[in-house]
C-alpha cells in the first residue's frame, strides 16, 4: 500500500503533523476489500485458465495498524474530510486508532475541504 497517497508528514510550529484524507483511507479499505475478495474467486478463474489477478492491497487492519506505527512521534494529526469515514465498518478501527493516538498525548484537528459533488 502506498500510504502517500492518502498521509501527509510534515513538520510545523507545533511540531510534527501528519494529514490523514478520510476519502482517500475510505476508498483504500473499498480497495482492500475487493482484493481480498478477488484473490478467493480467483480459485475459480484459475480453474478455466485464466490468470490470476494481481493485488498489492494488505487487509483493513494491515492499514489501520500501518497507519498506527505512522502516528509514532507525531504531535497532530488533521484528519481531513472526515465524514467519509462514518461507515460502521469504518468508524470503529478509525475511532479506535484516534482513542490511541489521544491517549498517547497526540492532538487531533478535523478539516472539511470537500467540494461538493
């Protein structure tokens, strides 16, 4: 998985930042899902001779626990659109990692930057 596309880690006058786009992590973890769903029919495909699909997605907890290690020794964290992530599915690993983060001292901004569509 390739975290730039949805992390963002700088430094700043309050000390290290990391961005976090909620609809880039909500379209990651759709991503992961059909992967892991396409790797089990590909048992099936592979049978009539087609080729096997290539996935380089990890699972949902593979990202929430990536992300976790990426949040060590940062200060704040801006979570950026944040109501993609209100889906049961997602909002509890998501609150989770957040409880995490807060426990450990770590500040938590939220931004609405979406153009509406």
């Amino acid at each position: 998985m390739n975290r730039r596309d949805f992390l963002t880690l700088r430094p700043d006058s309050r000390g290290r930042t990391l961005e976090l786009s909620g609809e880039r992590l909500y379209m990651l973890c759709l991503d992961s899902d059909i992967a892991c769903e396409t790797q089990d029919a590909n048992v099936l495909w592979n049978a009539g001779g087609e080729p096997p699909a290539v996935h380089n997605r990890g699972t949902r907890e593979d990202l929430f626990r990536e992300i976790a290690a990426d949040l060590i020794g940062v200060d704040t964290l801006y979570v950026v659109d944040r109501h993609w992530l209100t889906d049961d599915s997602l909002s509890k690993p998501f609150n989770d990692l957040v409880a995490a983060f807060i426990a450990r001292g770590g500040r938590v901004e939220y931004l609405n930057r979406s153009t509406g569509s």
